[in-house]
C-alpha cells in the first residue's frame, strides 16, 4: 500500500461503509418514520420503492461521472448526497420531503458504491488483485449494514429523531474530507456513447452481469425472508433477529477470510475466479434446498449461518472479475451496467417468493426452493464464466 495512495484506501473502504449504512437506514427507521409522519405501511412501502428505484438510475449516472470526473468526483458526490438525504429526512415533516430523501439516499448509496467498488478495483488499491481488495473493502459494507439498526436504536433512546439522523449524517461528513483531499489513481475524462455501446456487448460484462443478478438476488432474498422463515421453524421474534444477524456476520467474516486466507493462494480475479464462485454456488443450492425439509430451530441456523459464509466472496469475486478485463478507463461504467442488472434480480425474485409462500398451505419454507433454483443457475453461470471469460488484461 502506497502512502500517497492512503487517502484513497480510507475512502474506497468508507464508502462501503457508508453503503451499507444507507441501504439499512429505511429498515432501521422504518417504525420511527411511520410515528413522524403519520403514516401507514403501505405509504412505507412506497419509500422503500422510490429508494430502490432511484438506486436503478443512479448507479449508471454514478458510474459515467467515474469514468468522466474521477474517483474524488463520485466520493465527494456519495458522502455529500448521503449526508444531505439523511439530515432532509430527519427534518422531515411531510411525506413529499421523506420522498426527496430517499431519492437523495438512493443518489447517495449508488455514488458510494461506484466510488468504494471501482476504487477497490484498481490495482493501486490494497491489493493488486481486484477480488482480493473487494473482499477486505466489503467487509466494511457488512460493518455498516450491521451498524445502522444498532446505532439508531441507541442514539433514538437518547435524542429526538431528527438528532439521530443528524448524528448519522455527520457520521458520512468524516471521509468527505479524505474525499477532498486525497489523491487518487488517475481517471477521468473516458466517457463516451462509443464506450457504453462497446461494454454492454462485451461478452465479460454480459456474463458478470447475469451471475450478479443471480447472486444479489440470493443475497436480498435471504436478509429478507431469514426471520420469517426461522419462525416458521419454531423460533421468537427476537431469535430470529439474532439470527438474521448472524447472517450478516457471516458475510463479514467470508469476506474477511476470503480476502486475508483464501487470496494469499488463491487469483480470485484470475482464471480461477469462476470455479471459485461456482464451487460455492453448489454447496450453497444444497443448503439452500435443505432449507425446505428442515425442522430444527439449531439446524436451520447453522444452515443459514453456512450460507452467510458461502455467499459471502460471491459479489467481491463477481466484481473483481469483471475489473480485471476491462480497462480502467471505463471501469466506472462497467461496474454501474452489471450492478444495474444484478438490481433487477433483487426485485424480482424475493417477490417471486413471497408469492409462493402465500399459497394455500404455504410458507416461506416452501419458496426456499427458489433460491435453490437461482443458486443452479449461478453454478452454471460460474461453468460458463470459467470457459468463456478471457485472461485478465497484463497476464
């Protein structure tokens, strides 16, 4: 690690913190919010669609400001829009503004997840190996989702609501300053309509494009079915909290392990990359489709805590390999076109679920075969990825 590029770590690592931060806000206020303004669960559920769908949009905006502005340009951007959505939405008196806000912390996320993953994706970042710096930086993504329901249930016991979200919103003030400051790896000045045109043909970004969709649909669906499910096998509200958690901890550590352990031997970028991911696919669809028949409140967390651990190198893996095959130049734009795909999977198929389980004699339980099947086609996009996919650029 460079010490010239040392600003530029803290921020690729806060940035997906501050991700994480963002994306479990709405969950971690959402009984809050509803008191504030007077509002009912489905005027909620519509905040949490305008967030979702401005994430959509915002991703591809975030990644050409990357490719045409710079790393500083997309940071900046992030923390400032995250800082500003949770401090409107603080003040929020009127559901029109908790709108803004959340298309506010969808501009926010968005910009903080191009500018954390496309910098983690750099070679001058971390590791020359961008799987490997995705898995350490991402970690800090779990350390923000994990920290969004704690920190606003602490500082809600000791200040208004309008405090905490203020309180947050400094909280994504801290690394703007690293943001304004540092230096980055050279970038900017790349975008072009010919660019877009040429990525969304090239076969990398087709194929990481549909094994992410596969996976971020894996990923949404099980953070929100796990304490629905783990009650349908006998557990408390409150255990199946816990164990939702545990989840979450699962993926930090993956991640972790995945990054310090399994990279030391392993090119998680190189041409191994895709049978890594389909390795963990497999085991994953076993466990997954096991879901369906357990009955056991200790069995079902272990399974799901497993899961966590597989699941948890995916993303980073995906990423990384990706950024390794396309030129630095575009990098911005490639990760926004297959992180804009793999969104699509988060819509669809945890809804796909829900649907199931609502059949006559139906739970959760049974949808689990879903997330099965999704897991399937992930192994078999890996097997695809592991043929099809061209040596990394400079091998």
């Amino acid at each position: 690690m460079e010490n010239s590029m040392l600003f530029a770590d803290i921020v690729a690592v806060t940035s997906v913190f501050g991700l994480g931060l963002s994306m479990f806000l709405l969950g971690s206020v959402k009984l809050r919010l509803t008191q504030e303004l007077g509002i009912n669960d489905a005027q909620m559920g519509k905040l949490f669609s305008v967030y979702n769908f401005s994430n959509l949009i915002f991703v591809l905006v975030a990644g050409i400001v990357c490719d045409q502005f710079g790393y500083k340009a997309v940071a900046v951007g992030g923390f400032a829009a995250g800082a500003a959505a949770m401090f409107v939405m603080g003040l929020s008196k009127t559901y029109s503004f908790a709108i803004m806000a959340c298309l506010f912390l969808g501009v926010g996320s968005m910009f903080m997840n191009t500018a954390g993953n496309v910098l983690l994706g750099n070679p001058a970042i971390i590791y020359a190996d961008p799987g490997r710096s995705g898995n350490l930086g991402n970690v800090f993504f779990g350390v923000g989702a994990f920290c969004a329901p704690i920190l606003t249930a602490f500082f809600f016991k000791k200040m208004s609501f309008s405090g905490t979200l203020t309180v947050l919103a400094v909280i994504l003030l801290i690394p703007l300053y690293f943001a304004l400051t540092g230096a980055f790896p050279e970038s900017g000045g790349n975008f072009s309509a010919a660019a877009v045109t040429s990525l969304i043909a090239n076969p990398t970004i087709i194929l990481c494009a549909l094994a992410l969709m596969c996976y971020i649909a894996l990923e949404v669906s099980m953070a929100g079915w796990i304490t629905t499910y783990m009650t349908k096998v006998g557990a408390t509200e409150t255990k199946a909290s816990t164990v939702l958690s545990f989840f979450s901890v699962a993926i930090m550590v993956g991640r972790l392990f995945a990054a310090l352990v399994i990279g030391q031997y392993l090119a998680l970028s190189g041409a191994q990359g895709p049978w890594f991911v389909a390795g963990l696919a497999v085991v994953a669809a076993v466990l997954l489709f096991g879901l369906k028949t357990v009955k056991s409140e200790g069995t079902a967390t272990l399974f799901i805590i497993l899961i966590g651990l597989l699941f948890a190198p995916m993303f980073p893996t995906i990423a990384g390999l990706m950024f390794a095959r396309v030129e630095g130049a575009v990098a911005g734009t490639g990760f926004s076109i297959i992180f804009a795909v793999g969104l699509l999977g988060a819509i669809f198929v945890p809804a796909w679920m829900g649907s199931l389980a609502t059949g006559e004699g139906k739970t959760i339980k049974d949808s689990m075969v879903v997330a099965g099947a999704v897991a399937v086609i992930l192994v078999v996009m890996g097997v695809i990825m592991g043929f099809a996919l061209p040596a990394p650029l400079g091998a």
